[in-house]
C-alpha cells in the first residue's frame, strides 16, 4: 500500500550565501521530505526568507524538522502551513487578475481582500476606500508617502488570530498619485513581510486599480454616448 504524504509550506529564514539552500535541502531530505518548488524572497539585510514547498511523509513531526533546521547555523524555520497543490508563480498571478477582471468594479474589494491574504500568506486584509483612509493611520500615512509603509502595530480591528499584542502591519495603495483604495495587512509579530511580498501586493494592487481606471472611462463614455433627455 502507498504511504500516505502531506503537502506544506515551509517558511525558512536562510543567511544569504553559497550552500545555505542546498543544506536546507539536504536537512529537509533527513526527515523523508521531497522538496517539489522553491520560493526565494528578497529582504533587507544579510539573510534571505525561502518559501519551500515539500511533500512530506504522514506521520512527520513538525518540532523535529523545525529543530534540524535551526541547528543549522544562521537558519530559522520560521513558519509552516498546509498547501495546496503547487502552483505556479506565473499561473497564479494570471489567476489574480483573471479572478479581478471576472469580479468586476462592484465586488473587486472581496476578490482583492482574498488574493492579498494568498500572497501574503494572512489570515486578513482590509481594503479602504481614499476617504476611509484617513481614519487608519497607518493607509493615511501610505497614502502620504504615495507607496508601502511597512511597521509594528495594532491592527485597525481586533483580530483573533493575531493576538493581543501588537503585530506587523503592512498599509499599500493602489496608485502612487490618484489612488482609489489602500490595502491594509495585518501578520504576527513573528513573520515580517519580505521585499517580495510587497512588491507582489503593489503590483496587484495596480492591476486593480488600472482595471477601475478603464471602467470608469467606459461608464464615461456611455453616458456621454446616450442621447440628451428632452427639455
């Protein structure tokens, strides 16, 4: 009979230097597991976070993974989730927008709200109009700056699952100038955003807004289009 598996995202703080992944690899291949893709996510800084998808036998322990990837020196496991079948990078950014454009200008915010969680790897995501943004610091602040404002914070609602103290907060608008809406992150205190997953947010965010860019004018142009009422 077939052993049974489970597929899971490993979260992996690596120091920046020749080896360290294969190491990584190598420690993830002690413990009966496959690796089957490899996310690499640039930070800030002399380390590097590493998403790692991996098949991984049923009856694996979690703590004793995690504590043969820590021994490693420099390297951390930071986080791990169960996953879906893999995508691709590409794929899965077509699917973003795809499911944008089917959503619509009307229920954009939902679809939004959802692909920023996937990106993010976050259980939740506010999306503020511009005229909401100014009763949320941190949106009012990106809103100023005109791009991300990442910092450590209280979330704008009280969120369960992030706890009672404060956590990372990451606030983008959909445009540098003109912006529509503000995107608001909220993680734990323990998993900082990469300089990839804001870059990911960013872009999304201005698909977003180019797609209520075009509707806008095409609602234009129809109402421009309809003949004069009668005097």
């Amino acid at each position: 009979m077939q052993a049974m598996s489970i597929r899971c995202r490993l979260r992996v703080q690596l120091p920046d230097r020749r080896g360290a992944l294969a190491n990584l690899t190598g420690v993830i291949a002690k413990f009966g597991g496959d690796v089957v893709a490899v996310d690499i996510h640039e930070v800030e800084g002399a380390d590097a976070v590493d998403e790692i998808s991996v098949v991984m036998p049923d009856d694996w322990d979690p703590d004793q993974l995690a504590a043969g990837i820590n021994a490693m020196e420099g390297a951390r496991l930071v986080s791990w989730s169960p996953q879906e079948p893999h995508r691709d990078a590409v794929v899965q950014a077509l699917r973003w927008t795809r499911l944008l454009i089917e959503a619509g200008v009307h229920r954009c915010d939902l679809e939004l709200s959802r692909s920023i969680c996937e990106i993010c790897t976050s259980s939740v995501t506010w999306i503020y109009l511009v005229e909401e943004a100014s009763t949320v610091e941190i949106a009012q602040a990106a809103l100023d700056l005109g791009g991300p404002v990442v910092r450590m914070g209280q979330p704008p609602t009280s969120v369960d699952s992030l706890g009672a103290g404060p956590a990372w907060i990451l606030a983008v608008p959909d445009a540098p100038q003109g912006a529509r809406r503000v995107a608001v992150v909220a993680r734990p205190a323990s998993l900082s955003f990469t300089v990839t997953e804001v870059d990911r947010v960013q872009a999304l965010l201005s698909v977003s807004h180019s797609l209520n860019e075009s509707g806008s004018r095409h609602n234009e142009h129809v109402r421009l289009s309809l003949p004069a009422p009668d005097a």
